[in-house]
C-alpha cells in the first residue's frame, strides 16, 4: 500500500533505512513491542550509526510520525483525487485504507495510547495530523448556498465542520484504533454545537422512509416517570433493556 515505506534497498542511506524498518515494525507491532536491537538487525546498520542518527527510541518515535503522517496525508490526498474529490470519494477513499491487508488501525491513536502519557511530542504530533485530515475532509464540502447534488443550506457549513472533526476525530482513526485510557483522554475535543440540520441534503438517507433522521436515544436510559391514578406519590419503573416493551401497570 502507499502508505507503507518501500522495500529497502542495499545503497539507500542509513538514515532512512533505519526509519522506514521503524515504521514498519511500529505500526504493525506496536511501539513497545519493538526493541532497538530488533530495528538495528532488520535495518542492517551497527549501534554505532543507529544512535548517530537517533539519540534515543523516543527521538525515532517521533520521526515515524512525521514521516507517517507525511506519507498518510500524500495517500489520502491522491485517493480522494482518483475517486473525485467531492464529498462521495470519502468513503471509497478510506475503505481503500481500512481494507488493505496491513491495516493496523490510526498509528497515531495507536502511538497516543501506548506513550502518549510518558513521551512528550506524540499528543502534539496527533491532534496536527488530524487537524489535517480534518481541513482536507472539510475542503471537500460544499459552501452554503452553492447548487449540485451536494447543496447545503442556511447553516450547514458550521454542521459540516462538526462532521468533519467527528470522521477525522473517530472515522479516519479507524477501527481498533486508539485503545485504551491514554487516547481517549489526550485526543478528546469539545463536543460540536453546530447545527445539523443543513447536512440532511447531503448526507445519505436513513430509514425505510428514506428521510434523514438523528440516531436512536441509549437503550441503557430509564422510563419516563409517571404516577396511577390512585397512588399519591410518584415512582419510576424498572429500567427496561433494549427490545422490551414498556409496561406500565394499572
């Protein structure tokens, strides 16, 4: 896939060398998992020219997600452009990277949730990629009052923007992407206060009746209260699980 480092070659600089075998054994084992003397042997360098170029793991950590996120926006910019680069090459863009066989989730979320915590640099290095995402996934959206297929009205622009930070934030991330208690926390945004409304035209339909409409409430909440007729004190029921009926009795 293009978003993986090429194949090494015997007359490529060391440097590079080094950095491509660390962004393939990052992203496909993991940070942690991956020892220096495993990416020395692989990369076919000595100590010595290892640490010329890299101080210490962290200062490779850090350079795998520059060169990731260098590499990932160069891809999704050409895949968006095969696909048309209208709001509709979206999906076909993305499913391009969550089908390849070597699809490991966001190396980023995945990155955040192992070090974000401990190694200064990796948040940062995260919320700037997918602020990124985020401007390119927007720059594909109509403007407000434009006509086409993919017209927006009134204050649809601001409900796009919230999309856009939503699908960079969660979609782009990927499934299994960003496990754990450190990703979550660091990469957390405000929640969105646009109004949706003016995406309904845009958005697919939803629904037999092929009208828009917003998602379900929790299964997990309560009933409302309610009160019989010969009681004198409200109460509320049980709490209901999803797909049981509501049963009030008297």
């Amino acid at each position: 896939m293009p978003i993986a480092p090429p194949a090494l070659t015997p007359d490529q600089p060391a440097r590079e060398r080094i950095l491509w075998t660390a962004c393939a054994l990052f992203y496909r084992d993991g940070v942690r998992a991956t020892g220096i003397d495993r990416v020395i042997a692989e990369a076919g360098v000595t100590k010595v020219t290892f640490y010329r170029h890299f101080p210490s793991k962290n200062d490779l950590v850090l350079a795998f997600l520059a060169d990731r996120h260098t590499r990932w926006m160069q891809w999704f910019d050409a895949a968006l452009q095969r696909h048309g680069n209208t709001p509709d090459a979206l999906v076909p863009a993305l499913a391009e990277w969550l089908e390849d066989a070597d699809f490991r989730g966001c190396a980023f979320l995945n990155t955040s949730a192992e070090l974000g915590g401990s190694l200064d640099g990796v948040n940062t290095l995260t919320r700037q990629h997918k602020s990124d995402v985020a401007r390119r996934i927007e720059a594909l959206m109509p403007q407000a009052g434009s006509a086409g297929p993919h017209a927006v009205h009134g204050d649809g622009r601001r409900g796009h923007a919230c999309l856009v930070r939503h699908t960079a934030r969660a979609g782009a991330g990927g499934p299994g992407a960003g496990r754990g208690p450190a990703a979550r926390g660091t990469t957390a945004q405000a929640p969105c206060t646009g109004n949706l409304s003016g995406l309904a035209p845009a958005l697919p339909s939803a629904g037999r009746s092929g009208a828009f409409s917003p998602p379900a409430a929790p299964c997990a909440q309560r009933a409302p209260r309610w009160q019989h007729p010969h009681q004198k004190t409200a109460a509320a029921p049980p709490a209901y699980r999803c797909g049981q009926s509501r049963r009030y009795p008297g």
